[in-house]
C-alpha cells in the first residue's frame, strides 16, 4: 500500500498550482483513502478465496493480460511468474 501513497503523494507534491500546491499532503491522504475504501476486500485475508478478494482479481488481472498482451503473458509463464 506504501507504494499506491507514495505515487499519489508525488503526483500531488509537484503540483504547481498556487491554490493548489500548499495542500498536497491532506489531498494525497483523501485520494489514498477512497482508493483504500474501493479496494479493502483485496487486502482482507478472509477474503481471498472469494469472487471480491485477491486470488479472483489476480486471475482477472491474468486473463486480461493474456488477451491484451500474449507475448507478455508467455514471457511470464515461461519463467514461473504468475499474477
């Protein structure tokens, strides 16, 4: 999760916008909770096995990639990384 925050929090902190550029700090924590709101079921181990959790959304995250990018996906299959 660090890293969501982290790319959210330098986005923001290299606004330069006058109205803008003083509030980057409690607007990177607004974005990352709702973010954090919309994705909770992928962190909650009860969960994972679940239409909602983790295991379901790395093998929709699989078969995406499969259709979208094959070359990638057998790149990936071929040295045992899987989604």
């Amino acid at each position: 999760m660090n890293e969501i925050l982290a790319t959210i929090y330098y986005t923001f902190s290299m606004d330069t916008h006058p109205d803008f550029k003083d509030h980057f700090e409690a607007d990177s924590f607004y974005c990352f909770s709702i973010l954090m709101g919309d994705l909770k079921d992928n962190f909650i181990q009860s969960f994972d096995k679940t239409k909602s959790g983790i295991c379901s959304k790395l093998a929709q995250l699989d078969l995406k990639l499969k259709k979208v990018d094959l070359q990638l996906w057998k790149h990936l299959q071929n040295h045992k990384i899987q989604a």
